[in-house]
C-alpha cells in the first residue's frame, strides 16, 4: 500500500518539469500567432473596427498572455524547487 502511495501521490522529479516548458512554449507561439493575425485583420478591416472587435482581441491576446507568464512562472517554481 506504501509503495502504491508513493508511486501515485508521491512527489514527482526534476523531468516533470519539462511539461511546463512544453506548455510555455506552446502559449508563446499561440501568443505570436494572434498578435500578427491580430494586426493583419486590423490593417485589412481598417474601416470595419468598433469598440467590441478591439476589445475582444485585447482580451484574447491577454488571457494567452497569462497563460504563458503563469506556465512559465510555474516552470520557474518547479526547477528551482527540485534543484
């Protein structure tokens, strides 16, 4: 039953770790590609633009924002933890 403990509940090494790094990466490059399309449909649809189209694409481009800072803070955490 300890053993069972451990193996499923216990704490987990240094390479589990790299699944936040994995998942950073994936957020910044989600981030890069909304800021260009982002830009593209604005210069594109320059004269089609409200209030509610920029404010929505602000809030896309922050909540990918905060998924990447908080990813990459938590890979910070996890490899400054187990070192």
């Amino acid at each position: 039953m300890t053993d069972f403990m451990s193996n499923y509940f216990g704490p987990l090494d240094k390479s589990a770790c790299v699944y936040f790094l994995i998942v950073t990466v994936i957020f910044f490059i989600a981030l890069v590609l909304v800021l260009i399309n982002g830009l593209v449909f604005a210069v594109k649809n320059y004269n089609k633009l409200n209030f509610g189209m920029v404010s929505a694409g602000v809030l896309i481009l922050f909540n990918i924002f905060l998924a990447y800072f908080v990813n990459r803070l938590m890979y910070s955490m996890c490899t400054q933890s187990l070192a």
